[in-house]
C-alpha cells in the first residue's frame, strides 16, 4: 500500500515514515504543498497523510486543487489545530479523516486501512476472495481456513489485487503500488511475484489478461 506524506517537520516525518514502513506501507515523503500536489496529480496513491501548515502551500489548499481537479485519492489531514471548525473545513474542502497531532502510529496506520477500505467499497476490516482472507492489520493470509506464509511483496500485491478485484490492472500500476521511490524494480518483479501467489493460493484467483494486464476474481471462474 503505497501512500504519500507531506510533513515539513523534519524529526515526525522521519518517524512516521519509518514508522509506517515498518507496519508495511510504501511511504513517499515530501515537505511542502507544492510538491504534495505534483506528486498527488502525477502519482497513483493509495492514500495521502497531508499536514495543513505545509510552506509553499498549505494543505486545505493542496487539498482544494486536487478535490477540483477531481482526483479522489483518500486524505487523512494532520494537524495541530484541534479546533471543531477546523475540523470541519478540513472535511468539507474534501479531506476524508482527520488526526490531531501528536499522533499515535498504530491509530494513523489503523485509519488510513480504514480509509483504503471504504474508498474501494470494502466496509469489512478482512478482505476476502474465493477461499482466501487477508487481514491487513495483522499482516497474515489464510486460505480455507489454513495459515499461508507470504513474502511483504506478495502479501503487498495480494491485497493491491483484493482492494482491485474486478478491476484489470497494468503491471505498472501495481509496480506504483508495491515500491516507493529510490526502489529497484526488476523488469519481470510482478510476473515472480504473481508466479508465487499462484503457487500458493491457487491459479484460479489471478487471472492474466493477455495484453493488458491481471485481475483478481472474487469467485471461481465457471468450468
């Protein structure tokens, strides 16, 4: 799950991306609202955590111009104003949810999972197709019910494809997906990758279309 976060303090945003990173997010981190808004105009997110007294251009502005240009990317506002009207400016200018600074990681890593899954109609904290459920909180994969051990990329891509799933995506897309910047990626990372998921979780669930791209089916497709 690949976010973007835009903090100018120096000391949180070093600790939230690492911090983040470690709960299994690809972080992009920048300092200002100018970059924010190039990266969030040119970049497919996941989700973005936007703080509102960024230099150059502060993030309800940021948040104004990416809301007109009708890019729909989940925003979770940080802030230090605790006030009820900024809250609700903040909401109305199209942000999606708000964390009052200081923050607490797990509850920022648990909203914007939160965010994610309604953004993409899964109201459910697991995530399920066919016989498989993933549970992005934990980190962990089940198939009929039995444990299946993933590498973080697998895992990353699986749930790329679940929160997709009916949807034919690119090979670059989830590329922009799975690694952040300053990432190698290998040219034939995502056929391993899906490879191995296949192995492990069955043919049927990832099905390519050729020229195009995959998709996951949430059930069997019909013999």
């Amino acid at each position: 799950m690949r976010i973007l976060l835009a903090e100018d303090d120096s000391l949180l945003g070093d600790g939230l991306r690492a911090g983040l990173r470690q709960l299994g997010f690809q972080v992009d981190w920048v300092r200002d609202g100018d970059a924010a808004e190039r990266e969030l105009r040119g970049q497919a997110y996941t989700a973005a955590v936007l703080d509102l007294g960024l230099p150059r251009k502060d993030g309800l502005r940021v948040l104004a111009s990416i809301r007109a240009a009708h890019i729909a990317t989940p925003v979770l506002v940080l802030t230090a104003r605790d006030t009820v009207p900024d809250r609700i400016l903040g909401l109305d200018m199209g942000a999606d949810d708000y964390v009052v600074k200081p923050v607490d990681l797990n509850e920022l890593a648990a909203r914007l999972r939160a965010l994610v899954r309604r953004a993409h109609g899964q109201p459910q904290e697991c995530l399920t197709a066919q016989d498989v459920v993933l549970d992005p909180a934990a980190r962990t994969v089940r198939r009929a019910d039995v444990p299946v051990a993933l590498s973080n990329r697998e895992f990353d891509l699986l749930q790329a494809f679940m929160l997709g799933a009916g949807r034919v995506l690119t090979r670059e897309q989830l590329e922009q997906q799975l690694y952040s910047w300053g990432q190698e990626v290998d040219s034939n990372a995502i056929e391993v990758h899906i490879h191995n998921l296949r192995r492990k979780l069955g043919n049927a669930l990832i099905h390519t279309v050729r020229g195009v791209g995959y998709t996951l089916l949430r059930e069997p497709p019909h013999s």
